[in-house]
C-alpha cells in the first residue's frame, strides 16, 4: 500500500503517543474524577477525533490548515477556547473532584465523549503534526493515494488507544483512594481546572 517503514512508524508513534500532552490530561482528569467508565468514553472520544484527523489528512482537508493562515487560526483559536471553557467550568464547579461512579447518567456519559473528540478534532497542531508525520512512511508514488495515510491514520488510533486505556486502568484505580481525602480532591479538581486554561492559552498562542 505504499507504506515504508513500518515497524520504525510504530515504536516513534507509541513514543510520541506516550508523551504527555493534552490528550492525557484530559483522559486522566476524567478517570480520577469519575473512573474508568469515564476514562473509556474519553479515550474513545480522542482516538475518534484521531481517525477524524486521519480521514482529513487521506482527503488532502489538512492542506488547508497547513496553507491557510486564517483557516489554522479559526481551528485554533476554537480549540484554545473550548479548552478554557472546560477549565473556567471546572474551576467554579461546586463538585469535588471524585464523583459517583457506577452510576453516572448517559448525559454525562456522552458530554465525555464529545468534549474529548471536540479536543482533540479542535486542534491544528494534531492536522500539521500528521500532515509532517506520516509521509515519512509513504513511498512518494502513493503520496497522493487515500490509502496509506488511513492504515498509518488507523494504526496509530490503534496504538493511542490501548495506550491511553491503560492510562484509565492505573487512574481509575486511583481514584478510588481519593474518596477517603476530600482536601486532596478539592485542590486535584481545582488543579486540573487551571491546567486546561494553561493549554487553552497555550493552543491560542501557538504559531504553525
């Protein structure tokens, strides 16, 4: 299919994967605050927004991001203030940080799911990032062919996924502990809360 060097695509996927960054703290934020279940649905969330980037970059929509100035500030300056928007909500929530798990209803449920995939979909630098990344690995002949970027695309769904799933495994099982100490939650919660503006504000203040 056009696909060179795999195998060197999927250590250099799983390390970048495994670097900390948005993705991540919005899945642990949600697996400490309402477990795995919550974890789950925001993992499922960032991997959908992954394969969105992926169908974006086969269809060649992310040029436009790489060759438009206005096109990669309006993505970006959305991206930058959705995030701020979840970290001022989180900041005046009058919640703890560790809610009810078993028992969260199917609003929130899917609010998780979306605002994952509007995180990750809402940010320019994932487009560039895999405008920049993926023709590493494709034979110049099948550039412009649809199919490679989506097995890489899907392949590194893939990798993401069972990676941030194991993130929510280790993070659930945090949580739980912290039911005992409501002063910890408290602060985790308004901690997380300032993280997202941080990267709110860092997204908007990011060039291409």
């Amino acid at each position: 299919m056009g696909i060179t060097g795999y195998t060197t695509f999927l250590i250099t996927s799983l390390l970048f994967i495994m670097s900390p960054g948005i993705d991540t703290i919005f899945i642990l934020n949600k697996s400490i605050a309402q477990g795995r279940r919550s974890g789950v649905y925001a993992t499922l969330g960032i991997t959908t927004g992954v394969l969105v980037h992926t169908t974006f970059a086969a269809l060649g929509l992310s040029l436009i991001l790489a060759q438009s100035a206005m096109a990669f500030n309006v993505v970006k300056f959305a991206g930058a203030a959705y995030l701020i928007y979840l970290g001022i909500t989180k900041l005046f929530a009058k919640d703890g940080l560790v809610q009810e798990r078993q028992d969260l209803p199917l609003t929130s449920i899917r609010k998780t799911y979306v605002a994952a995939v509007l995180t990750n979909t809402l940010n320019p630098k994932v487009a560039i990032f895999f405008l920049a990344f993926f023709p590493q690995f494709i034979d110049r002949a099948h550039l412009h062919s649809a199919a490679p970027f989506l097995l890489l695309g899907a392949t590194y769904a893939i990798i993401g996924l069972l990676w941030f799933l194991t993130l929510t495994i280790f993070a659930g099982t945090f949580s739980h502990k912290l039911k005992g100490d409501p002063s910890f939650s408290y602060w985790l919660h308004k901690f997380s809360a300032v993280a997202f503006i941080l990267m709110g504000i860092k997204v908007a203040l990011t060039k291409k």
